[in-house]
C-alpha cells in the first residue's frame, strides 16, 4: 500500500487511462475500408489519433497526478549526497 495521498487528479487520470485502454482494442474497424483523406485507412488514422490522445493523457497526468512528494524526497537525497561529496 502506498504512503503517498491519494488525490481526484490522480483518480481522473487512472479512469482515463483504463478508457483509453478499452478503447485501444477497435474491433469495430477491423472490416472496414473505409479511407480517411482518400489514402490513409479509418484503422490507421484512428491509431494516430489514438496515440496523440495518449500523448495529451500523459501530460495530463504529469500535471494532474505526479507525486511531488518522491521528487521533495528525491531532491534532499541529492543535496545530502553532494554534501558528502564535498567532504570528503
């Protein structure tokens, strides 16, 4: 179980994820032949769609659910080992 706070943001995001994650398999275009520009199949153009919304989901995340309390952690490992460094 993890010690860090839960928070709606990372709630959010995790319920994004899992749709996308649904949403992943498009079994519904599987038979289509349908051209999106008049070369590019539904299929694929759904898959760049898919993968730009990916993208936005995982910016989201950073802003919304990124766990500042490991970095605060992380930051005054890194000021203890340069502290060491130099006296040594």
């Amino acid at each position: 179980m993890s010690s860090f706070p839960r928070s709606p943001g990372r709630t959010f995001v995790w319920l994004l994820a899992l749709a996308l994650f649904v949403l992943h398999q498009d079994f519904w275009l599987w038979g289509s032949k349908t051209l999106v520009l008049g070369f590019l199949p539904i299929g694929l153009f759904y898959h760049a769609i898919f993968s730009l919304t990916a993208g936005l989901l995982w910016a989201l995340a950073v802003k919304l659910a990124w766990p500042a309390e490991i970095e605060a952690w992380a930051d005054g490992v890194e000021s203890d080992k340069a502290t060491e460094g130099g006296q040594g």
